[in-house]
C-alpha cells in the first residue's frame, strides 16, 4: 500500500466524519485546518480509519501524531508489520 493510497483512504474518512467533499488533506494537515475537526470528530476519525485499513492504534501512538503525513507513515508501519 503506498503513501498517496493511503492518504487517499484518509482522505475519504475525514470527509465523511465532517461532511464536507471539498475537503483536500495534505501531509502537513493538521486537525485545527478544518472547521469542525474537534475532540469528538476525531475519535470518530481514528476510528473510521482503524477500520477501512484493518488496524489498531494504542493511544500513545494517536497522541504523538502531529499531522497526517504522521498518520500516513504510522498506518504504513502498521500495514507492513
């Protein structure tokens, strides 16, 4: 699974989770860009994403992650283990 697949499969998550379709993440997105990513949206994202990709994240690993091109490069760690 490459990096752009799986940006793309957390692309299609953050939408969904805040109803927008416009939305475009890059690997420096963070959450504060996007008008409703709260505290709550985003257990609803970690969620989502653990399951379209098959993985489990410990809460260590959620708190240490400072923009999506960290989210891509932990999934990719997870995906190949």
């Amino acid at each position: 699974m490459t990096d752009l697949e799986i940006m793309e499969g957390i692309t299609e998550v953050v939408r969904e989770a805040l109803d927008d379709d416009t939305i475009i993440l890059t690997p420096s997105s963070v959450a504060g860009d996007f008008a409703g990513w709260d505290s709550f949206k985003n257990i609803a994202i970690v969620v989502a994403t653990e399951m379209r990709f098959g993985v489990k994240f410990r809460t260590a690993e959620i708190e240490s992650l400072k923009e999506i091109g960290d989210f891509v490069a932990l999934i990719r760690k997870k995906k190949g283990a």
